[in-house]
C-alpha cells in the first residue's frame, strides 16, 4: 500500500519542528517519547523556546496575506492533494500512532480515517464559504454577509487521538484562508509531524500551517502573543479552563474542550449481549484513554445489572490484550508509565472506597513486554456517586458500575455529573428514547450507539465542563469559528438624485 517514499521520522532520533515549511531543531530542551507496549524509548521531543513559537507565528504572519487571498478554490486543492496524500501514507502514520500511543493498529486507522474526513469535509470550503446576499434591501441598496478568516491561529493538542484532533482543527482553519501553528501533545508527535510533510507536499505554502513541539512555554506563548487571533484547544478540563481563561483575557477567540465521564444507561429491556458488547468496545477500546469512552455503566435494576456483570466476566476473560502492533489483540498499554501509576492508582482507590471490584486488571502480565505500560480491564460494581473513582475522569480502562431503580434516577446522575461530554441510553423502548436525547444533559447523545462521535459534517462538543466556548470542533461551527462575519451594505443611486443629509435613524420606510 505504502509505494511511495515514506514521510516517516525514522531517521530523526529527535523530533523538532517545522516552520516556515522547513525543519527547525531548537534542541536545548528535550523529553524522552516511549513506546508504550516496550517501555523503551524511541525518540526524543524537542520543547520549543518561546523564541521558536514566535518564529512559528512570525512565519504564519508573513504568509497570511497571500493565503487570504488565495481563492478558496485553490485552497480546497490543495485539501484534495492532501487527502489523497494522507491516504497512501495511511499505513505508515498508523504505525506511528501505536508505536507512540499504544492502541492497537486497526484503532489507529479508524482515528486517522475520521480525520481524513475532516479533510474530505474541507475540500467542499468554496461552498461553505459562500455568503449570503439580498438585493433591494433598500432603495438602490444591496446586502451581503461574507466569512472572512481571522488570522493567525493556533491548536493544541492532547495525546490519545495524535493524528485525528489536530485534523480537526487544521484543515478546516487553512481551508477558511487562516494560517496555523499546530502545538500537539509532546507524548505522542511523529503522527501530527508526517502530516505536517504531507501538507507542504499537498503544495500548501511554506508557513501557512507551522508546527511546534512542547510544553506550557510553547502554550503560553500561543496564549499571550497578540498576533495570534484564535486558539483551538482539546485536553484535560483544567487545561481547558486555564487555556480559556489566559486566551481570552489576550483578546483571543477560544474553543476549548475538556475532559468527560460519559454514562451508558442499561434499560431492562435493552437488548443486554449487543449492550454488553458495545459497552466493552466503549469502555475499553483504546485503552478508555478517549474523550467519548464509557467510564459509568447505569443499569436500570438488579437484575440488569447482573446480568451486565456476568457478561461482563465472561468476556473480559477473552480480550486480548498486548503489543497494539500485534494483530488479534483487542487493547494495547497505556500511553506512559506516569499514566499507568495514575490509573492504577484509581482501581487501588475505588477498592479502598468499597466498590466491589467485581474484574481486576492489575496483576496482567503480557508475555514478552514486562515493561510495557499494560493494564488489564478493570470493572466495579456497586459504584455509588460520592466515590473520586465515579466523579473523577480515570482515563484508563475502567468501568464503573452503578445500580439505579429508574429511567429518571439515571438521568439525574448524567445531569448532575460536573461533564457532559457524550452519553447513550440501551433500550428497545422508543419513548425512554426520545424522552432522553431531549432532556439529557449532555452534547453528543447515543441511541443504541456507544460511541456518538458526529460525523465530519456535523460538529463535536460536550456541555458544562467538557466545553468552554460557545462553538463546537469541526462541521459547520468550525466555518464559524475560524471566521469573522462582515456584513457589506452598498447603495448605487439610479442617478440625479440629490441627497439630503438625514438625522434619524436609516430606516426603509
Ligand atoms: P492535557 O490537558 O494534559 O494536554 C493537552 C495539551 O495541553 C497538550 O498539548 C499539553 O502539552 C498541553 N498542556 C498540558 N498541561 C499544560 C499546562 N499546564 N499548561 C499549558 N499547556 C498544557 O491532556 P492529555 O492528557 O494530553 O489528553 C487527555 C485529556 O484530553 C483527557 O482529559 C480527555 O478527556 C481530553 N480529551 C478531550 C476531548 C474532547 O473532545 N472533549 C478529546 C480528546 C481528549
């Protein structure tokens, strides 16, 4: 599949950054990237100065002008060379995903394919940009609104889905004529690094989409520089407020999307093997480190909730679990030993707590990757809402249990949960159904579906504390996002008329 040259870093032991259209090493700070299912370490990630970010920004600047000018035609070329770009590189970027992340390859391609249709979504940008127009809104007078791009622009990024989120964010802000400087989590960065290749290739100007590598000095750098008129985050909540609070206190435009705790309700009547088997997808794929994986499954009555359990142990004790590279397995490590500590330290907490941790994880042992980040999948019943392991977002693969007498005992929970990011209900009942997605608390509903991720056409966003901002990630609010709305009134007089100067206030009469 992979018959062209490879854009790939394995030559590179340290990932720097690229600006300008060129690779920019500033290595005076460096932090070591592991591969997770080994342990060791593949690479190093340069953390840019201040001075580098502003070498990216500077290089966004001076390329704005042509890029904004540039039809959105030849924009939406450069997207489809890019598509197509991405997609015979396809192989070679997975890899990249699970040698840096840990989730099993065919997990990989699935994230790399929803940000390809990001791309394929952007390719349509002269029909997405074009305005609105009225003619006669007056006397001689024609309107027209048009969407016109702000700037410099920034993302940055968090580390469980590499290749997809920053593909959320670039395509759709270069495709509305901004210039972009992508920061990506320093955990995981050869992914976002191959596409930034695969851009200046697609034959996208040197500058207008720059990326650098690092920390809270990069981050902040984004935050505070005035030339920077938006910035599109996605992480952890804290992060997210932090980021939200700084960037708009700078004049800036942010979205900033955070963490979550999605709750699947079991309705007695849901069809329990096609609920158990979504659940354990939803709950363990990728390692439950995914802003949409269940962490609470609400079983509406005991007899639901023993019914999950025993399923539950039955087929946990299937999974595969090992090297994400290796096909057959079902879930691969976590993304780094810090990580590992911090979840097992949570399945450690909930024991303490008295859930009853009716699966345990911990003591997996993957023949052949001792030092590998493995955690098997844990379950705890009997989860009850003042437990830190059912208020806290785990990140890892955990599912808690909780036992509710009622549709709308269930619901509460959601609504009153701190994030409202995604939540499903499993049920045969077309009412419960409905009654749901219209009164639940939550951004991205499911119905029967695990994972309600919208599509490339639609936008993504949680509500309460798993979005700060008022617009959604890709789709249509990403055209609103990434652009200022400027609404043009022209009058040309049909002629000899002789105006007067009028003191009220323009009104058609
Ligand atoms: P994170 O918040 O630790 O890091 C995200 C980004 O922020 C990274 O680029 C990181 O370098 C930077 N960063 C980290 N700490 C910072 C600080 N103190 N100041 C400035 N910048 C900082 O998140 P993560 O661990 O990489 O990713 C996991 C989190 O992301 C989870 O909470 C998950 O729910 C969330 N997430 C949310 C969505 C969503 O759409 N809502 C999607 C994916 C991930």
């Amino acid at each position: 599949m992979n018959a062209r040259p490879a854009a790939n870093l394995d030559s590179a032991q340290v990932v720097g950054h690229f600006i300008n259209g060129a690779d920019v090493a500033d290595d005076n700070r460096l932090q070591p990237v592991t591969n997770p299912a080994t342990g060791q370490v593949t690479r190093q990630v340069a953390m840019a100065s201040r001075s580098t970010v502003e070498q990216a920004i500077a290089a966004a600047e001076a390329a704005f002008p042509a890029w904004r000018n540039t039809p959105p035609l030849k924009r939406a070329r450069v997207m489809f060379r890019f598509k197509q770009l991405l997609e015979e590189h396809a192989e070679e970027i997975a890899e990249a995903i699970t040698d840096e992340h840990g989730k099993v390859l065919d997990d990989a391609m699935g994230e790399f394919q929803r940000g390809v249709e990001v791309v394929e979504y952007a390719c349509g940008i002269p029909e997405l940009l074009k305005g609105e127009y009225t003619r006669n809104v007056g006397p001689d007078i024609d309107s027209w609104s048009d969407h016109q791009p702000l700037g410099v622009v920034a993302g940055i990024t968090p580390f469980n889905f590499p290749a997809m989120v920053p593909m959320w964010m670039y395509p759709m802000a270069i495709a509305c004529g901004n210039t972009f400087v992508l920061k990506p989590s320093e955990k995981d960065p050869s992914a976002p690094m191959i596409c930034a290749r695969l851009l200046k290739e697609a034959g996208l100007p040197d500058g207008v989409f720059n990326l650098v590598n690092g920390d809270k000095e990069a981050v902040d750098t984004l935050l505070t520089d005035s030339r920077i008129k938006a910035v599109s985050f996605v992480g952890s909540t804290p992060v997210a407020e932090y980021i939200y609070s700084t960037g708009t206190s700078h004049g800036k435009r942010v979205q900033a999307l955070g963490g979550a705790k999605n709750h699947a309700i079991v309705m007695p009547d849901a069809d329990i093997d096609n609920a158990v088997s979504a659940l354990m997808g939803a709950a363990y794929g990728s390692c439950g480190e995914r802003c949409m994986a269940i962490s609470v499954a609400v079983c509406v009555g005991d007899d639901t909730a023993d019914q999950v359990v025993s399923q539950f142990k039955e087929r946990v004790a299937a999974m595969n679990v090992g090297n994400g590279r290796d096909t057959g397995n079902d879930m691969g490590p976590l993304v780094t030993e810090a990580h590992h500590e911090k979840v097992r330290s949570y399945v450690d907490l909930g024991v303490e707590e008295g859930a009853d941790l009716v699966i345990d994880g911990r003591d997996l042992v993957v023949e052949g990757h001792q030092n590998g980040f493995f955690l098997g999948p844990c379950l705890f019943d009997r989860v009850t809402r003042d437990m830190r392991i059912y208020q806290e977002e785990i990140f890892g693969p955990v599912l808690c249990l909780v036992r509710a007498e009622s549709e709308e005992e269930a619901m509460g929970l959601i609504d009153e949960h701190e994030y409202g990011n995604g939540t499903c209900i499993f049920t045969r009942d077309g009412e419960a159904a409905r009654y749901f997605a219209d009164n639940i608390k939550a951004g991205m509903v499911g119905i029967n579906i695990p994972l309600p991720v919208p599509v490339a056409f639609h936008s993504f966003g949680g509500w309460k504390r798993s979005l700060f901002g008022d617009l959604y990630a890709y789709g249509p609010d990403s055209v609103r996002f990434y652009t200022l709305r400027k609404t043009i009134t022209q009058r040309w007089p049909s002629g000899g008329v002789r105006e007067q100067a009028r003191f009220t206030f323009p009104s058609y009469q």
